[in-house]
C-alpha cells in the first residue's frame, strides 16, 4: 500500500465500494419507490457516501490520533474487515437482496451507510490517508472516481441487471470478491510485518 498509485487507489476503492454487487441490493430497496424517483434517491445516496468518505479522508488522522490507532493496526484491522467483506461476496447469503429490506423511501441508511460506504471503505480511506497525507489530493481523486462509477453503475442498476442477468452479475460478483480477498491478504500481511518489527526494534524491558 505505500507505493499505491492513483490507479490501483481507485480500483481498491470501486471494489470495496462495490457498486455492482450493490445493483440486486438498490433494485430490491427501490422497487416500492415511483420510478421517477429512484435515480434521484441513488444520486443523493452516493453523495451522502461520499461526503462520509471525504470526512474521514480529511479528519481521519485525528480520529485516530484521539483514539490512540497506530498505523500498524489499522492495516490489520482494515485486512481483517476486507477479508470478511470478500468472503461474503464470493459466499453471498442465500436472502441475498431481500434480508435489508427496509419500509419507504431508504434515506442514509443502508444505502449509502453500508452498502456503499461501508467499514471497508472508510478502513481503506483512513490506511490511505494515515500512510501518505501529504498525497491527499490524489486520493480525493480516486474516492471521486469510485463514486462517479458508483453513481454510473447504481443509477441503470435495473438496466444491468436485465442485460446481464442474475448469474453474470453473481459471477462478476465472486471473481471481485476473489480479487478483493488477495488485497485483502496483502493488506494484513503488510499489518503483521509491521508488527513483527516493531517488536523486534522494541528496546528491552
């Protein structure tokens, strides 16, 4: 993570915002909103998201200042979490979109709070942020990207859905899943070798 690029930041940041394995998940929550509507609710969805996501970019190292969160450990509970977020994309629950279902119009939550801004998105935000401040305007590029491709995808999430069909877009979903576990796995090995020699440069007791 500290030699990421502009390009492979937006990446990670698509992939564990996830918009399209969020598409059965928005279809199923705005079928009972007037189709008029619907992209309206996705628009101001993925704003409130990405305002989230821009705080803890900007504020973030504070937070962790305040509450005492080295680096070390938030790479490996930012491993941890992404590991468990991939899981479930590559194992989805058998309610699948259904299990969220929420009465009238969704606002913040769960759409934009965590289908979209989840714990993996704001962990990814926070390591980015922690390990290079100084490329802060780079990384506000990337969230930006990630989120205009979220809006992209969200806002003809029932056209993709009808194109592709249900087992293409569980497919897509899975094999971004498989690469979300491998970053997964490289973040939390990146924790624990920091880990380790932290512990070995440790002065004795």
């Amino acid at each position: 993570m500290e030699t990421t690029s502009f390009i492979s930041a937006t990446v990670l940041l698509i992939l564990v915002t996830d918009p399209l394995g969020n598409i059965p998940l928005f279809v199923g929550l705005l079928r009972q909103v007037d189709p008029a509507r619907r992209r309206r609710i996705i628009i101001r969805e993925v704003f409130l998201a990405y305002s989230l996501l821009l705080f803890f970019l900007f504020f973030g190292q504070r937070v962790l200042d305040v509450m005492h969160l080295s680096e070390t450990s938030l790479g490996i509970a930012g491993g941890v979490i992404l590991f468990l977020i991939s899981l479930k994309m590559i194992f989805p629950h058998p309610e699948g979109a259904f299990a969220h279902q929420v009465k009238g119009e969704p606002f913040l939550v769960p759409l934009a709070i965590p289908f979209i801004a989840g714990p993996s998105a704001i962990a990814t935000v926070l390591l980015m942020v922690s390990r290079d401040p100084d490329r802060i305007v780079e990384w506000i590029g990337a969230l930006t990207v990630a989120m205009l491709v979220s809006a992209v995808v969200l806002g003809f999430a029932e056209k993709i859905a009808e194109f592709l069909g249900e087992q293409v877009t569980m497919a897509f979903e899975r094999l971004m899943g498989l690469i979300l576990t491998a970053i997964a796995i490289e973040m939390l090995l990146g924790g624990i070798q920091a880990f380790v020699l932290q512990i070995r440069n440790a002065p004795p007791l």
